[in-house]
C-alpha cells in the first residue's frame, strides 16, 4: 500500500480508502466486517461513512452503515488503527427522514453526536459536510441555473460549529464534499480569520467524469487540500460488466434504475473506447480506471467501494497499477473526443 498525509496534519492514509455505502443494504454485516478484515490486513487505513447510508437512504436503514462499522471497531478492539471519516447530510427532500434544518441550529452538534455513538467512538478524524446547503449544480447536474431558494452566506457560521467541535476532541479535521469552486474557496478565506480549515473535498473524479480538473482541482494544488475521490468506477459501469447491454444480476444499476446518469449513450461509447485501451495494455478496464485516479497529483485517497471479495481484492491490487505517459496519452483522447459524459 501507498500512503498519503492529509494535507497540513501528521495523518498517513492509505491511497486507497474503503468506502462503505453498501453496507446494510447490499451487503450484510458479515459481509462489511470481512472486508474490513481484509482492507485492514492489506494496508488500507483509512474507512470512509456517513450518517445518510446505506444507499439508497431509508428511513427503516438510517445510519445502519456506522452502526455496522461501530460493532465492528468494539469487536476488534482496533480504533486506534484506523482514520476514520464521516459525513452530514445536506438538507432536502431525500433526506427529509434525517433531518430538515439542514445545517442550522444545533443540527451539526447532534450528527456528529449521533455519528459517534453509533461508532462506538469519542472522536471522528475526518468530518465532512455531504453537500452544500444552497441550490448548485451537484449529484449529476452538468450545468448552473441560479434559483433564488431563500438561502443566506453562513459559512462562518459552519466553520464556528465545527470549530467548537474541534475544540472539544470531537473532531480532529473537517472536509468538504460535493462542493463547487466557489464555495470551496469561501469556506478557505474563512479559515483564514481563526476558523478550521478545509482540508479535503469529496467529490466525484473518474474517466467519465474529470469535472473537477476544472476549477478544484487548481485549488487542491495551491490551498493545500486533498480530492478523496469518489465513485472511480462510476457506480460499476467502468468494470466493464455493463457493456453490450449486459445487466448483471444484484448489480448496482439492476438493482437501482433510477442511477441512470452512467447509463447514456455517450458513456456507453466511451467506456468502449476505454476498454479498448486496457485491453491493448493487458489489463483489466477496473486496474486501469482506478490505476488513473490514484496517481492524479491532487488525488489524497481513491475511495472504492466493493459487494464482494473479489472486487475488493482487484480494487486494492490497483494500488500496484502504474500508467505509462503512453497509456495517459490514449486516455486524454478519449476525454477530448467524449468529455465527461457521466457528471
């Protein structure tokens, strides 16, 4: 395994993070306490959950994802092994069973307490803001239409909160997730006056979708924050199992239809042409969809999701992948003749 240190702290994490949204829904405890078993084992750090899984989020599944990772932390007796991030869900109607004040009053105060009893832990080494609380182009949308929805500038107001947080052991550091450049850089000109700052964004980054080298990723490089980069395979669809009109049985889009935005025609012919490459190269579309991700130089940690151990295993081995400039180069012509199809 490689390590990354989050940037401006002492914390090795491993490149490859163990994302967790499955957990509880398409896989069962058992199933989550066995990768867990293995990431650790192989030199993986570094878990990565939030209040809202599994997904899709119900409110008969709430949090069932950290209640899986708690008992697997108080059972292994290992927390002190682990860099462990978590995440507050956003306003709106999908997480209307969470809560509905999005992250005002105390709302930030009670998700990270309910986060950390559901743990088994008395401190979160990463906590995250699962996405903005105003109306912007996230989750798929590809471009910004301005909507006055009533919301008012409280970044300082956010950063206060967690600041006291902070203060308290509950938190070690804060990140963000699904954030825009402009939004990015305000919460990074508030943490100039005393208020914690940033240090990671969460965002998705793959072969179908490189929206973040425009704009964050120039900030990554000159404010000192790290991408943890997800949804590398696309919910799956750069596995290549999807080709041809394959549907797999319990696969992620079998499954859940309505994650259609991996399911379009200029993505099914980009993922062709990307598989083509890899096929030249003599590897597996999935060794060279994460190989990508994980040596972008604002990339901290890839964060790979797996329903079973097979795909873990390839997904980890990736780590071991490396691109030649020659392999780069038929990768970046792929992007110009089909850009970003999956944003």
């Amino acid at each position: 395994m490689e390590y990354n240190k989050l940037p401006g702290t002492n914390i090795e994490v491993s490149k490859i993070c163990l994302g967790t949204m499955t957990w509880g829904r398409q896989n069962s405890e058992s199933e989550a306490f066995e990768q867990m078993d293995y990431s650790l084992d192989h030199g993986v750090n570094f878990f990565d959950t939030a209040e809202l899984y599994p997904v899709p989020a119900t409110p008969d599944r709430y949090a069932d994802t950290e209640r899986i990772i708690g008992n697997w932390l108080s059972s292994r007796n290992n927390r002190e092994k682990i860099i462990l991030a978590s995440k507050i869900a956003g306003p709106g109607d999908y997480t209307a069973h969470i809560r509905k004040t999005g992250f005002k009053g105390d709302s930030i105060e009670d998700a990270i307490n309910g986060s950390l009893k559901r743990l088994k832990t008395d401190y979160l080494d990463l906590y995250q803001l699962h996405w903005p609380e105003r109306m912007t182009n996230f989750f798929g949308k590809r471009g910004f239409t301005y909507a006055n929805d009533g919301w008012e500038d409280n970044f300082q107001d956010i950063l206060e909160k967690l600041k006291k947080l902070v203060g308290e052991g509950k938190v070690r550091h804060v990140g963000l997730s699904n954030e825009n450049p402009w939004g990015f850089m305000k919460f990074i000109e508030y943490s100039k006056i005393g208020l914690p700052k940033m240090i990671t964004i969460q965002n998705p980054y793959s072969l179908l979708n490189r929206l973040f080298e425009v704009g964050n990723a120039e900030i990554c490089k000159r404010e000192n924050v790290g991408l943890l980069a997800y949804s590398p395979l696309g919910f799956g669809v750069l596995s290549g199992k999807y080709r041809n009109g394959e549907m797999p049985e319990n696969s992620r889009l079998k499954l859940f239809p309505n994650l259609s935005r991996f399911s379009n025609e200029n993505c099914s012919k980009a993922i062709d042409m990307y598989y083509e490459i890899s096929q030249k190269h003599k590897m597996t579309l999935t060794e060279m969809s994460l190989a990508f991700v994980n040596d972008r130089p604002f990339v901290t940690s890839n964060i790979i999701g797996a329903t079973s151990m097979d795909q873990l295993k390839e997904n980890i081995n990736s780590i071991n992948i490396k691109l030649s400039d020659e392999i780069i180069s038929e990768i970046n012509l792929v992007n110009e003749k089909i850009p970003n199809p999956a944003p």
